[in-house]
C-alpha cells in the first residue's frame, strides 16, 4: 500500500484546524479500505503508538552531574534537568511526551470509529478494535500518572486529562476532572479487554498484555483483587522470565575498548528482542538517550546484582571523556522499554499477598524475580518480614531496581504516599540552583519533593494552553 500513513501525520488533537482542513488530498494518496491496511500500520509502520509516555528524570533515577552534564549538555534539554528537581515552570513550551500520546490516542480513535466500515473479518475487526482501546487506555493512564495528581477520593475533583474520543478537529477543549479522567481509562481498558489473541511476540497488543495493563492500572488504584486476578491471569498467558545469568546477549562496544561490562545492543538486532522477552507490550522511551544514573539509586542494588553489573557502566564516560567519577550510565538498550513485564506481575502478587499477610507467598513471588538476577553462586534469598508495612517496603525497593528508568518509580511513590500504609516516600536530590535558562554549578542546592506535595502533577506544556486559548488549564502549585 503506498503512503498508507498520510492519514497519521497530522498531530491535530489540540488545535484549531481550519487551516489544515482547507488542505485538498493529494491523489495519489491511498485510501484505507481493508481490515488488513490497518495491521499493516500496526505491525509494520511506526506511528507513535510504541513510544512511551516517559518522565524518568522525575523519579530519582537521574541525576544530571556537573562533569557528566558539562560534557553532553547540547545533548541534554535544560527541560529535563529541571524535571529532575521537579521545578514547576518549564523552560520549553513543547514537551513530546504528551504531543506523541495523543497522536496515538487519535490514531486509536480513528480505528475504533472506522474499523467496522473496513472491509474484512469480523474476528480481526474485534481484535483491532480492542488492540486500539489498549494503546489509548495506557497514554491516558500514563499521563495522568504524570500530568495529574493522584486519584483519591479527596482529588476527584482535581484536574485530570483532556479526553478525546473523536477524530474531529476544532472542538473546544478541556481537561475533565480526574474522577472522569480514570472512569475514561477504566472503559477503554475493559474494551480492550475483549481481545481474543494469544501473545506471539512483544511487539503487538494480545490477552496476556491486556490481562498485564489491567493489573498495573487496578494496583495504582488500590483494587487488589482485580490486580491480583489480571496479573495471574497475565502470567497464565505468559510467563518467560529472562534470567540475567543465562540468557543475556553481552556485546563488546566501542571496538572492545569499555571497561567493565555493557549490554548495549542495537535495536532490531535479534539480541535486541531476546532482552525483552519478558515484556507483554514493547513501549520504548525515545526522549532520554542519556541515563545518568544517580548515586542513590545506584547505591539500591548489592554488589552481586547483575542487573547492576550488565546495565550500569562507566565504559563510555571514562573511555571518551575521562570521567572518573558521577559518570555511571544506564545502558541496557538506548530505547528503554517501559511496557509491562512478567517480573512486574509477580511483583504484584507479591504486593496483594503482603497485604493479606500472606508472607510466605508474598516472598515466593519476589525471589521469582531476584532469583532471575543474581548468578546462583552469589545469591541469598531474603528474609521473610514481619509485617504488611515491612513486606510493602522491601517489594517497592526491590520494584525500584528492577524497573529502573520507567515510569514504576513515580506510579509507586504517588499511590503509597497517598494511602500511608508506609512511611512517607520524601524524594530529595542535593544538587546546584537550576535557573530559566542554565544550572549555577556554583550554587549548591537541595530540592524535596514531599508527600502531600502539588508538584506531582507535572507542568503541561504551555504551548496547549496557548494554543487552545486558555482553554486547557495549567495545574497550580
């Protein structure tokens, strides 16, 4: 089919569009007729859909030191340092995370609206049609997760997401509320859920990835039995642990010249897949090539951890810039896939059974993820803890290290601070008076972001609210 994706190029769903109506088609551009034009576009075409919605800069993962940073700067938006101390006014006006979501989620409503009108099976248009609720139920998940607070009963009433349900252009647009925002992603997701396809590789929506969507969306919002159904019925459909002792493709880089050990491997490359074979749905963070990973997250893992010895490396700064210190990269893949993941699932096992003081089981679940990231030889299985509160803190800290770089970290320290069954989760970074427009290395500064803090609702992008005329509204600190 030739140009099959004139009808995504546009990424209309927050401006007026008059303009780009008047556009006359272009006639050698192909119409969309068949159901299977549209797999076409998801299997074979990349239309934004895969890209995650990504803010790792905000969780503590990242910390943007002087020498480290001095040397990749140009490289570096000033944006994401100031996300990294959680400023709440941006120096940009764009933000690609939120523009590529809803362009996915556009895409999701135009074959939701059209399949039916395609000719082809009915059995693939129900499989399309749910495949499409699944990709819109998790951008609007995501961001709310990041551009809204939590959704307790105290917060209902607060600021959610714009919903977009059509493809129309033009319309006035607003943010509902956040009791609306997740009764939206809740129906999409039970739409989704209707897809009656087993899962052939990590690169297409299928029922265990929905079953997996469905378990990381009801623990965020602490409904433990659905979770723990989704996430057994998840792993039921697919279980493939990836253990890092056997089964990790390591590659020289840079001619062989790195120091220490990198599982740096090109995307597309079958190595590449292998890595991921764990994940229900590949979604990949493209906005973050450089993951400078902070001291306090490194200081999480023992020394025998290989997701610690594999995806941690000092080989590029040292090698290329001489660096010797703060220069520690995550370097797993360069496109960091933040889908859902088997690991995940038995993490939320372990969770709902802590909290039914199921210590036994709870701990199971957990050494099936640890005992897939140590080497035999080194590993020490963890003690059982006493308590929901103990076993809740030792799964959030192990959830840490495991899902590194995504957006797990910020999806736990929102619904746990907002329940208090444990402590309160008090992000802080000792770093330098970050300005308007570049970092004073000469000023020292400590940021917190505390629990009950308004700031968890990320800064929208100023250029929505300037384009929609004040429309959509700007969340208040």
């Amino acid at each position: 089919m030739k140009n099959i994706l004139y009808i995504l190029l546009a990424v209309f769903t927050l401006t007026s569009c008059e303009d780009y109506l008047d556009v006359k088609p272009d006639k050698n551009r192909q119409e969309i007729e068949f159901v299977s034009d549209i797999d076409l576009i998801f299997e074979r075409t990349f239309v934004g859909y895969q890209t995650a919605v990504d803010f790792p800069s905000i969780t503590g993962d990242v910390t943007y030191y002087k020498d480290a940073y001095n040397m990749l700067s140009s490289q570096i938006p000033l944006t994401a340092v100031q996300e990294s101390v959680w400023k709440d006014e941006l120096s940009t006006v764009t933000d690609q995370t939120w523009s590529q979501a809803y362009e996915a989620i556009w895409f999701a409503n135009y074959v939701i609206g059209s399949i039916d009108g395609l000719e082809g099976d009915a059995t693939d248009k129900s499989n399309l049609k749910a495949e499409a609720y699944l990709i819109k139920a998790l951008k609007q998940f995501n961001l709310a997760l990041k551009y809204s607070l939590y959704p307790s009963a105290e917060n209902k009433d607060e600021l959610g997401i714009v919903i977009k349900n059509e493809t129309a252009f033009g319309q006035t647009t607003v943010r509902a509320s956040l009791e609306e925002t997740f009764a939206q992603i809740e129906s999409d997701l039970i739409e989704g859920l209707t897809i009656n396809k087993a899962r052939a590789n990590s690169w297409r929506e299928s029922d265990a990835s929905a079953a997996a969507l469905a378990a990381r969306y009801y623990l965020y919002v602490h409904d433990f039995v659905n979770a723990k159904k989704y996430a057994e019925m998840a792993l039921s459909l697919h279980s493939e642990m990836v253990n890092l002792e056997n089964d990790i493709f390591l590659v020289p880089s840079f001619g062989g010249n790195l120091t220490g050990h990198t599982a740096f491997i090109g995307a597309y490359a079958p190595e590449f897949y292998t890595c991921w074979d764990s994940q229900y749905k590949i979604y990949y963070d493209l906005n973050n090539p450089y993951k400078m990973a902070s001291n306090e997250l490194l200081a999480m893992y023992q020394p025998e951890d290989l997701r610690l010895q594999y995806f941690y490396s000092d080989a590029l700064l040292s090698t290329f810039f001489g660096l010797t210190e703060d220069n520690v990269l995550y370097n797993r893949t360069l496109q960091m896939m933040t889908g859902t993941d088997v690991s995940e699932m038995y993490m939320i096992l372990a969770e709902c059974a802590a909290r039914n003081n199921d210590m036994a089981t709870c701990m199971q679940h957990v050494e099936m993820v640890r005992e897939n990231r140590f080497a035999a030889a080194d590993y020490t299985a963890l003690p059982i803890p006493g308590t929901a509160k103990e076993a809740i803190e030792l799964i959030v800290d192990e959830r840490w290290r495991e899902f590194a770089f995504t957006s797990l970290r910020w999806y736990d320290v929102k619904r746990l601070n907002a329940e208090g069954l444990i402590d309160p989760i008090i992000l802080s970074k000792d770093y330098y008076e970050v300005g308007e427009t570049a970092v004073d290395f000469d000023t020292p500064k400590v940021y917190t972001l505390e629990a009950n803090s308004r700031k968890y609702a990320r800064p929208i992008p100023q250029e929505v609210i300037i384009l929609t005329k004040g429309s959509v509204k700007q969340n208040t600190y």
